[in-house]
C-alpha cells in the first residue's frame, strides 16, 4: 500500500474538511449518486452507506479555539493539534521556536469568514478583531495581524511547507467583494513567485447531495514545481485541469435529472431520518440539547425547516438563530400529525444540524464532562457553532476523491494512460 498523502490542516474547527479529506465515515444513501460513484461505497447498514477511506491523512491540526480542540481530538484521536493562532505559529517560526511537519502534500485552511460574511459587518481586510479574537487596539496593532487579514498567514505556512496542492475555503460573500478577492487570489498567486496556478470557484453545497442551501468560495492552488513536465509545456495549461469535483443531485425541476445521471437534491427528511426526540434519546447528548430560545418573529433563524427540502445554511450561531425543528399550528407550523401527536415545537437540535451538515453520528460533539467523564468538554452552544463554521465532510470528501482521481495526472511524468486522461478532464 502506497504511503499516506500528508495534509496540515489550518483554521481546523472541529475538522469538517479533515473528515471529508480523509472520508471512511457513513452517510444516508441519498446522498450519494451512485450511479456515478459506486466505487465510493464499502459498506452498509440499512439506508446508511459507509464511505472509502481516501490517500489522505491529516498530521497537523489547528485551530485558536478550545472547544475545536477538544472536539477535534475526541474524534481524530491523535495528539497533533495545535491550539495556537497561526500568526503565533509562523512567527514561532520564524524565531526557530516552532516546526512545522515536512513533507507536506496538502495544506487546508478555512480561514475565518466573519469579515466577508453578508450576515456580518463586512469590514474585509480591514477586520475590528485581531488574529486571536479579540477587539483590536487600533493605535497599536499590525494591520497584518487582523482577523480579515488571517488567509496572508496561511499563505505564510504554504510558503514554509510547499505542499503540491492548498485549499483554501470561505463564504459565498467573499465572492461580492470582488476587491478583497482579487487580492486574496493575488496573493495566493503571488506564493513562490507565481509558482501556483489558482483555480477558484462557488460550490453549492446540494449540487453534492448536502441537503442545504450552503454555497461557498474555494480556492485551490497546484504548486508548478510539481507538476508534469507534460503539464508544464502547455501554454494553456489551465485549460486542461480542473481541479473541482462534478455535480451528482440537482433540482427535481431540473431535466437533466429524467436523463438518469443526476439524483434530485437530498433532503432534511432523509438527514434526520431514524433520530428520536429529545425527550426520549437516552445516549447521544447531541440529540438530546437543543436551543430554547423563543420564537422572536420574522426574524432571522425563525422559520421551520421544510423536511421535503433543502435546510437553510446551518450558521454558525445558537440560541435564537438556530431554525426550528417544528413550530406550533398557531406559528404556522406545518407539520400538524407530529404536533397533534404530541411532540413539541422546538429548535433543531446540537445532532440534526450536524446530520443536515452530514457529520457521522459517531461524531460526539456534545461533551459533557460530569455524564461523559471527560477531559476534552465541549457545550452544546460551542457544538453550535462548531457544526455551523465547518466544511460539510462530503463536500470535503467530493474534493478529495476528485483531487485523488487525477493526482497521478498531475504529479506523475509516467503516468501515461490518455483514456483515463481524457476521462478525467485533463488532455
């Protein structure tokens, strides 16, 4: 078995993109097409399907927040987090202080959103908070070191390690800043003296079988340095790569899906599927917290999920911005059998969003320390917001599979095969 693909993972969270990157977790059938990728499947157990393990493996994690931390390493299980910001890391650096892992195939990093976000204040590069979360003395501070600024440190550790690919992710809003985003991708260009061709392009998350209406911005940078000799000599050499994973579901409106290629777009009934109330859920405290806020109105993260749809994006919020579940029949809630049946009106809980995210359930994001005996605690407002700021692992887990599948292609100068070649978009 040919050795691991080595990925050092920035901004981290609770590892979404790792997950995915890395795949062997389940997921309801539904959201995987498989008449186009079968092969992807390795087991099942009623309607879930287990997913292949990939070529990739996280060895660097990292992330400022302890509650990232702590979910991280309950689920990955490998004491290579790094609870630090990355500003401090590459400085540490920089000093002969901190090394990096060498090595490197792949760096990652969802570097953080709250500037670009059209939900937030929008401030871009110029961000009101610094690198590590907190309000910025503006008379003081390094314009470098804000925390509009955090995808340059990123472009730091890309310089330091050299991996053949980085992917780097944020939200749709990044999009409509075409300024910010110019220089971002720049930036990124600028790596190794323009020694990465950028590739960037809006993915919707249910055009992969994620049943929400998620989109976000990905960039992806190939290091030339690596590449093909084949490669290299073309002129047009962007036009023969595409490093971006091909749709599988659309809208059943959509006349493509009655050509039988594309499955319609999964939806919240299928996430959710099997899950028992809160009341009566005895082991997973996932689903067993919820948000109790109040219904506040026509206001945002007030409306009740359509289960024969898509969710709205789970942001990465608590309390009152959490979508309910159910409303009452008074509030307009649709679903009148489950309420006259008895269950109660209440927010989507800690698991349902990280279903609707497509987190396995062996995912306990939910860590008490007095019921689980735990030393890695975790609430259920940080799981919240864990769940909302992640990449959805089968996204992830889309881009890699679609990385693994022409990285051969890309690297390999006796990797001649022009079938799979044209097969795969490249030549």
């Amino acid at each position: 078995m040919s050795a691991k693909k080595r990925i050092l993972s920035l901004f981290s969270g609770c590892g979404g993109m790792d997950l995915g990157m890395e795949g062997n977790f389940w997921i309801h059938e539904d959201f995987i097409n498989e008449k186009i990728h079968s092969n992807w499947i390795i087991d099942r157990n009623q309607h879930l399907i287990k997913l292949a393990k990939t070529s990739f493996e996280t060895v660097f994690g990292n992330d400022i927040e302890i509650s990232a931390r702590n979910a991280w390493l309950s689920y990955f299980k490998r004491n290579i987090f790094y609870q630090q910001s990355v500003v401090d890391l590459v400085e540490k650096y920089s000093k002969g202080e901190f090394t990096f892992p060498q090595n490197i195939d792949i760096v990652t990093g969802g570097f953080p959103c709250q500037d670009f976000s059209i939900a937030g204040k929008r401030k871009g590069l110029n961000s009101h908070k610094s690198h590590d979360g907190n309000y910025l003395d503006e008379k003081s501070h390094n314009h470098l070191k804000n925390r509009g600024m955090l995808y340059y440190w990123m472009k730091k550790v890309i310089e330091i390690t050299q991996p053949k690919i980085f992917i780097a992710e944020n939200v749709k809003g990044l999009n409509s800043l075409s300024e910010v985003k110019s220089q971002i991708e720049s930036d990124f260009k600028a790596i190794n003296n323009q020694g990465y061709i950028i590739f960037c392009k809006l993915l919707y998350a249910p055009d992969y079988g994620i049943p929400q209406t998620r989109e976000r911005l990905f960039f992806i940078g190939i290091n030339k340095q690596y590449l093909s000799k084949r490669l290299l000599k073309l002129s047009n050499i962007k036009d023969f790569i595409n490093p971006f994973p091909e749709i599988t579901h659309c809208d059943p409106q959509n006349s493509i899906i009655h050509n039988n290629i594309l499955k319609p777009y999964s939806t919240v009934r299928s996430a959710l599927s099997g899950l028992l109330e809160p009341e009566l859920e005895t082991k997973d405290q996932a689903q067993m917290k919820f948000s109790r806020a109040k219904f506040y109105g026509k206001t945002q993260g007030q409306i009740e999920v359509n289960l024969d749809g898509l969710s709205p994006t789970i942001r990465a919020e608590h309390h009152g911005n959490i979508e309910f579940r159910r409303l009452s029949v008074e509030l307009g809630g649709r679903y009148h059998d489950e309420i006259n049946s008895g269950k109660k009106m209440r927010r989507l809980t800690v698991r349902e969003c990280a279903r609707i995210q497509t987190f396995p359930d062996n995912y306990q994001f939910v860590r008490d320390s007095k019921i689980l005996k735990t030393d890695l605690p975790v609430s259920a407002s940080k799981a919240y917001k864990l769940i909302g700021n992640a990449v959805p692992p089968l996204l992830s887990y889309h881009i890699a599979m679609k990385l693994e599948s022409i990285w051969d292609n890309l690297f390999d100068d006796n990797y001649l095969d022009n079938r799979e070649q044209q097969k795969l978009g490249i030549f």
